[in-house]
C-alpha cells in the first residue's frame, strides 16, 4: 500500500510536537471553547485507542482527500506500545479566532513509553468547517490583522495538570 505523506507518524509529527503554532487573538463563547476542547480530547483518546474511523473524522475535508482510513491504521504499528493522555485544557489554554473560524489550543499531552512518561507541550491548531471544529495538521494559522500581541506556547513549559 503507498503511503501518503498525511499518514500517522506526519500527523502525529505536526500535531503532537508542532511547537510554537501562533494563532490570532480573537474573543469567542464558552460553547466554543467546549466544542474545540472535546474535539483535541476525542483527537488525543482516538490516537491513543488506534481508532482511525475517529482520527479519519477529525481531519479537514482537504486532508481526508488525501489520506485514506487504511493508511491511517497502517502506521498504528510504530505507536506499538505508547499511550497518549491529554491532561485538563482551561479555558485560557484556548484561543479563538471567530473571524477565520480558527482556534488554537495550548495542552499538555502525556506520552507514556515502556511505562515512562513524559510531558509534551503542544500547540493544535483546529479549523471549523462543516459546522465542526477539525485539527489541522502541520498547517501555519494566519497572523492577526490588527498587528496584536499573540500568544506563544512555552517552550518546555507543562501547562498544569488538574
């Protein structure tokens, strides 16, 4: 089977440990912010469960034309071992951009290997489309218009646990 570059070691490379991803500020309702936290929390337990029926369903319709849901579950033998857990994502660990249906969500995820755990900062960056929230994988968001201050994930810093 020919892989394509959006199989699972890609995305878990540009979601997982993407680094400094800056979103534009924006201002948005709780309900966002709850529908963008449950969408990284269902990325990170589908990830962890190998379940690519649900990671297939959180990619943007542009990325599902690229990648199939065989090729996704044909990479889940190099996470043989490994477990993912996403500790608590506050309300301030999220930031949304109402005007380019954007959100960025700074989280702590916790990769454990032959029962050592490590914490890895993360920087998702989602899209809405369809009326739902979508990660985006390896994608630069767009710089704000107004030339504000944005936001930056720590490097090394673990967001609280809680």
């Amino acid at each position: 089977m020919r892989h394509h570059p959006w199989t699972l070691p890609i995305l878990l490379t540009a979601l997982l440990l993407g680094g400094a991803l800056l979103a534009a500020c924006g201002d948005g309702g709780g309900d966002e912010r709850d529908e963008v936290r449950r969408t990284v929390q269902d990325f990170v337990s589908a990830l962890d469960e190998r379940d690519e029926d649900r990671l297939y369903e959180l990619l943007p319709n542009e990325s599902q034309q690229q990648v199939s849901k065989e090729e996704i579950a044909a990479d889940f033998p190099t996470l043989e071992g490994i477990r993912f857990r996403l500790q608590r994502i506050n309300d301030e660990d999220i930031t949304l951009n109402d005007a380019r249906d954007q959100a960025q969500v700074n989280a702590t995820v916790t990769v454990e290997v032959d029962d050592v755990e490590q914490d890895i900062p993360t920087a998702f960056l989602l899209r809405k489309e369809d009326g739902r929230w979508r990660l985006v994988p390896g994608e630069e968001p767009q710089q704000p218009q107004d030339g504000g201050a944005q936001p930056t994930p720590a490097e090394g810093a673990a967001t609280p646990a809680g």
